[in-house]
C-alpha cells in the first residue's frame, strides 16, 4: 500500500494540484476540457486528443503526450475531446481565442501544436493562435466535404 495520496491520478493533476510543483489549470466546456501546466516560458506545447484516446473510463487520464512533454520540461496545453466535433465547438474555440487574447501564446518563445488523426486536425485548425507556431500533425484528417471527398462516410455526424 503507498502512503501516495495521488497514486493513480493524471500526471497534469499532480503537477498542478495545490501542493504540486507548477502552476495551471483545468477547465471543463461541455464536449471538451483544457488543461495548462506552466513549465518552460521557452517552449509551449498544445496538443490536440484523438478521440480514440480521449475520455476513456478512468479519471487518470492525460492529455496527449503528457509524459513526454513532462519528461522534456515544456510548457503543456492539452486539449480533450469528448465527442466527434473536430474541435469545431463554439465553446472550447470562444475559449482558445480567450487565452489568445490575453497573451497566452505571445508568453512562449516557442510554440508547437500537435495531434493525431482528428487532433492532427485540431492541430492545424488552431495553429493561427500562435503566428509561427511548429505543427506537428500525425496522420490528418483534413476535410469531411463531401464534395471534395466524397468515398469517406466515416464520420456522417459531423
């Protein structure tokens, strides 16, 4: 038994949690969240959840990443889906436009934003928050037009 009384919580969580090391956040908008752990003002990096990862049963889940970003000493913007937007919410976009707006982004020398398949996508649609920002997408999904792909019938919810 471990005297750890946050053993088996997400990696974000303690490093935020009153009595942890960094300073950040969490906020929850309906179909996605948002956590920040301020690191490194060098080196920002937001990344982008791919569905099949986000959300899962457990509450010690991580944003995309986290370790490594963690075990490299950057600065971390990890954002959750919930369901199948493409991040195209009105909420957690109003929300990312907010945290541009009072200098989030402009705060980091350096900022890179990555993701996988449907995150890779979050990954490019937001890369205007940071005017010269790296992004790093991993197998994109960059369009549901039917009119320009019309073969993919993947995602007819969106």
């Amino acid at each position: 038994m471990s005297d750890d009384p946050l053993m088996g919580v997400a990696l974000w969580c303690k490093d935020i949690f009153p009595q942890g090391e960094f300073d950040g956040f969490y906020r929850k908008l309906v179909n996605h969240a948002v956590n920040y752990i301020e690191r490194d003002p060098n080196q920002l990096v937001i990344t982008f959840d791919n569905l099949a990862e986000a959300c899962g049963r457990h509450y010690a889940r991580d944003a995309w990443a986290t370790k490594f970003i963690g075990d490299n000493g950057w600065s971390h913007l990890g954002i959750f889906a919930g369901v199948t937007t493409w991040f195209r919410d009105q909420r957690l976009i109003d929300y990312l436009l907010n945290l541009k707006a009072e200098g989030l982004f402009r705060y980091y020398a350096n900022v890179a934003l990555a993701g996988t398949s449907m995150g890779a996508f979050g990954a490019l649609a937001f890369a205007h928050l940071a005017p010269g920002s790296t992004v790093i997408a991993f197998s994109p999904q960059t369009t549901l037009d039917q009119s320009i792909a019309p073969w993919d019938r993947r995602f007819g919810r969106v």
